[in-house]
C-alpha cells in the first residue's frame, strides 16, 4: 500500500478523533448487548424509536431493572460519544476538502458539517428526553424522543452521504503531508 494513502495518510488529530470515536461506539454495543429482548430487538435503538409510552413499558418490562440500568448507562456514555463522533465527522469532512477550492466543494462541505452538528444536537436532545421518560414514560416524550432520533439518523445518514460525494469528486487524489 503506498503510504501517502489510507490512514497513514490522515492528520494526527483526525486520527485520534477517529479512534477515540470508534472506542467508544465499541462500548456502547458492548453495552446494548444485554438490552436486545424480543421487545427491543435493537437494543437501546428500539427504546429511541419506541413512540408512545405503552411501547417504552413493553421494552422496560423485557428489560427487568437491570436491563433499566444498562439503558441509562448507554444513554449516559453516548454523551461523551455524541462530541466523540462530530469530531471526527467534522476532521473527516475538512480532510476530504483540504485540496478542493471550489465554491461548489465548500457550499456543500458546510453543508455536511451542519447535518452532523444537527445530528449531534438533536441526539443530545433525544438523550435528555430519554433520561427523562423512565418513571413514567409518557406518549409526548416518547414521541419527542422518536422525532429527534429520526432528525439524528436523517442528518447522519445524509452528512455521510455528502461525505462520499465530496469524496467521489476529487479530480486528484490528497497530497501527501
């Protein structure tokens, strides 16, 4: 492989963000393990998606008070995932744009940068929401919570999909430095 590809090829700090990133987003399936029940057969993802509060008690019931546990425990460590993942979307993005001057390449890399920082808010606000709707949960915050997972998956699904197209449009490949 030449060196002046791949991830030999990455700035130090992109590098770290990626890899602190990828810890953490290790930890959080180690953690969600444990929450996959026929209820929440995705885990804390169901709990994100779960829109009224009949369906937050059915996956709470297959959880039992442990399961309760390691849901808050997921929900607590994204917080330090969700600066973890816009860091290194956000180096990745200026990576990808680092030798493309071209209006065109900047519109759109604001772009992306704004759909990750998007994404990142509207999954703290979805985390917040969840804390908050254990005892009792209620329809509102139940469906405010859904909403906001869906801005998140929405933004993160179309930042990563800019990212490719920035990235399939390179005339040249990266220099090396």
């Amino acid at each position: 492989m030449d060196p002046a590809h791949g991830v030999a090829a990455f700035p130090k700090s992109l590098k770290a963000s990626l890899l602190v990133a990828a810890v953490l987003l290790f930890a959080l399936l180690i953690v969600n393990q444990p929450l996959q029940t026929a209820s929440a057969p995705q885990g804390i993802v169901s709990y994100q998606l779960a829109g009224t509060a009949d369906q937050a008690h059915a996956i709470f019931r297959s959880w039992g008070s442990e399961g309760v546990a390691w849901a808050k425990v997921s929900l607590w460590l994204d917080f330090l995932f969700i600066p973890a993942y816009m860091l290194a979307l956000i180096h990745l993005t200026r990576h990808f744009t680092r030798d493309r001057p071209g209006i065109r390449e900047r519109v759109g890399a604001r772009w992306v940068r704004a759909l990750f920082a998007t994404a990142g808010l509207s999954d703290g606000a979805e985390n917040i929401l969840l804390l908050n709707n254990f005892n009792p949960p209620t329809d509102e915050v139940s469906l405010s919570a859904t909403l906001c997972a869906l801005i998140k998956f929405t933004a993160l699904t179309l930042g990563i999909a800019g990212l490719v197209i920035i990235r399939a449009s390179r005339r040249h490949p990266l220099a090396h430095h």
